[in-house]
C-alpha cells in the first residue's frame, strides 16, 4: 500500500511541477542593439500599437544625421500613397528573430567559388574572402551578413587619368571609359528564356548552398540578358532584404552576381505591433531612395557621354505621384543591421519579424514594415 501512496505523490509532484512550468511567466524578450532602419527602408520604427511611430536615437558616438540635405539629395521618388483594396486579415500576435553574424565557413566560400566556375582558390584577407579567375572575381565581405558579389573587373577598378591618358586600373568596380563610342543599341544575340535563366540561378544558389526551399524566385527581363532574384525563407517564412541576385547573359553565362553566406541563428521571440498599426506605418514612408533596399549590393554608376553625337542623357525628368494598392499583408522577416561603431563595418544584423504588404501600382510589389514594437529597439 505505501507503495501505491508513493507512486501517487510521486505523480503528484510531476503533474504540478508540470503546472508549475506552465505558470511561469515567458522570459523577456532581448531589447536590440542600435539599428540602421532607414538602411533596412524603414522611416521609423515600429510602433507599439497606438499609432506613434519612436525612432530609436542613435548609436553612441555615431554621426548625426543631416535629415533635410539627405531628403533633398535622395529622394528621386514620387510620394505613394497607400489604400486597402479590402480588410485586413488576421496574423500570428508573436513571431520570431534571427540573427546574422559576419563569419562563414571558408568552404562555403570555396564552394561558391566553384558554382561560379571560378578556377582561383580563395584568398583571405582582412576584410574577408577573394576569388581571381582572370578578369572574373569574386568577394566575400567579413560583414553582417557576409554580402558576396561577382562580376568581371570587380577586382580591378577605374583609376584617373593625366594628360589625356588611358584610365588606370585602381581598386573598387572597373568602369567604362566615358569617351567610348555607342557602337550599337540591339540586344545582345543568344539571350536565355526565362526558364533557362532561372534553371542557371537555382543551379548556383544549390551550388553554394543555399537552401531553396519555399524560396520566392523572379525572373526580370533587362537589356542585356535576364535577372533572376531568389529571396530565400528562414524556417519557413518569407524574407525581405537577403536576395540573392543572378544576372544571367547569353548561352546561359552568369555575367554578376550577390548574395549573402551567413547562416540565420535563433534570436528572441517578439509581440508584434498588430497588421493595422503596421498599415499605419506603411503610410508613414518616405519615397523609396536609390539603393536604400539592402539585397541590392551597391554598383559603380557609368558614367554620362559627353554631349554631342551618340551622347546618353542623364537627366531625370518628373514623375508624378503613384497610388499604390494593398492586396495582401504576409508575416515575415526584414533585414535591419546594427549601426557600425566608427569605421569598422557592421558585425551583427537581425531579421525582425515584418509585415510584407503586396502592392499593386506601386513601385515595388511589396513594402517591409517592422512589426517588433518600439520597446524593444534601442533608442
């Protein structure tokens, strides 16, 4: 019998510690470092449900920002406005984060260097990883995220000429020279369908490791080939801001490319600021700034043809304001780096859970809103 009495307190005490654990109260979440929202294509952070938008104060010792010369120097976009095309749905009130470091596995590196056909072996360096075939080159910066990018020349670089000269090779993107004449405007022969573009993309990302699993992957049609964007789900959902990039040319050559190598790490779990405080904030944007989006790595700009026969205009003409409509909202995941401590680059970025509202007549087809609340950005 004491037995019996035993085995009943014994189930006793498990049930209730069971109880017990159920009881406590979840651990809070992280409050995040000083982030670069306006890098991550946010005007503001997130609200904490009552419609007041709290923009975190920078980073110690980091520069003051000249918000009026910046407006005025970086806003090519007309104003959008956004409206509803029907209610909104109803979303998960919690969701995760994830963290990406500035560190990668060599062999990652290698292996992409291999999926690119490249024949050079990676060469560390301080700032991270280089790959030279030729005039083809691969880098692999040590920074949040471990942003990569290809191309031919980009190991090189446009330097200044004397005297009337030729250019001189210099480090940074190798340039054209501007006194070149326009030889011809006829798209280039041999282009790829869109589905051998895509087969070429998906064929270096598994190369390089990339899991491609629930991946949303666009095909864009340019001048010289074909652009084919994969932007990669982290346990499931979708993300804004880690695409990987393919440019894809004739007989199926990969002619640039980028992407990121660092691998996701848990982070905390949030409570989400609710689909229609983020709408809210969506109205709040500014226009969308020249590269502000942080999958798309920054480029040399080519510079204008003198005027005369066979010039390039380079101006920009008006554009009047869009009307942009909102047809569904998906939870998410957006970029947001740390803001770099003086020189040196940013060592930590997160994937803050987001709201993803996809848009008609707007000029994206959808628009990243953090949905992480004010209180846990630092401000």
């Amino acid at each position: 019998m004491a037995w019996v009495v035993a085995a009943v307190v014994t189930v006793g005490l498990v049930a209730g510690g069971v109880l017990l654990a159920r009881d406590r109260p979840e651990p809070s979440p992280a409050v995040l470092p000083a982030l670069d929202l306006e890098a991550a294509g946010q005007a503001a952070a997130g609200t904490d449900g009552a419609g007041t938008a709290a923009e975190p104060a920078p980073a110690p010792g980091a520069p003051a920002r000249q918000k009026d010369t910046n407006d005025r120097l970086l806003r090519p976009w007309p104003p959008v406005t956004y409206r509803l095309k029907g209610p909104l749905p109803s979303l998960p009130d919690r969701a995760q984060a994830w963290k990406l470091g500035d560190t990668t596995d060599p062999g990652r590196v290698a292996a992409l260097a291999a999926a690119l056909g490249l024949a050079g072996r990676p060469r560390q360096e301080p700032g991270g990883w280089t790959v030279r075939d030729g005039h083809r080159g691969l880098v692999v910066s040590r920074m949040a995220g471990v942003p990569w990018t290809y191309g031919t020349g980009i190991l090189e670089g446009c330097g200044t000429r004397t005297g009337g000269g030729p250019y001189r090779p210099g480090p940074g993107i190798q340039c054209l020279d501007p006194d070149d004449a326009v030889t011809s405007l006829s798209r280039p022969a041999g282009l790829p369908s869109p589905a051998e573009a895509e087969r070429v993309a998906r064929d270096l990302a598994a190369g390089a490791g990339l899991d491609l699993d629930r991946a949303q992957v666009r095909v864009l049609d340019s001048w010289a080939g074909r652009t084919v964007q994969i932007d990669p789900a982290v346990d499931g959902t979708p993300t804004s801001g880690m695409a990987w990039t393919v440019a894809v040319g004739p007989k199926g050559s990969i002619q640039q490319a980028s992407g990121w190598l660092a691998v996701p790490e848990p982070a905390s779990t949030y409570p989400l600021i609710g689909v229609q405080a983020g709408f809210e904030q969506l109205k709040k944007f500014r226009p969308l700034v020249p590269m502000a989006r942080v999958d798309v790595p920054a480029a040399q700009r080519r510079p204008c043809r003198p005027a005369g026969a066979g010039a390039i205009p380079c101006g920009t003409q008006p554009v009047a304001p869009r009307v942009a409509t909102v047809t569904g909202v998906r939870l998410g995941l957006q970029v947001a780096p740390a803001i770099p401590k003086g020189n040196r680059p940013a060592e930590v970025a997160y994937l803050l859970p987001a709201y993803l509202f996809d848009l008609e007549g707007g000029w994206a087809d959808f628009r990243a809103v953090i949905a992480v609340p004010a209180r846990y950005l630092t401000r």
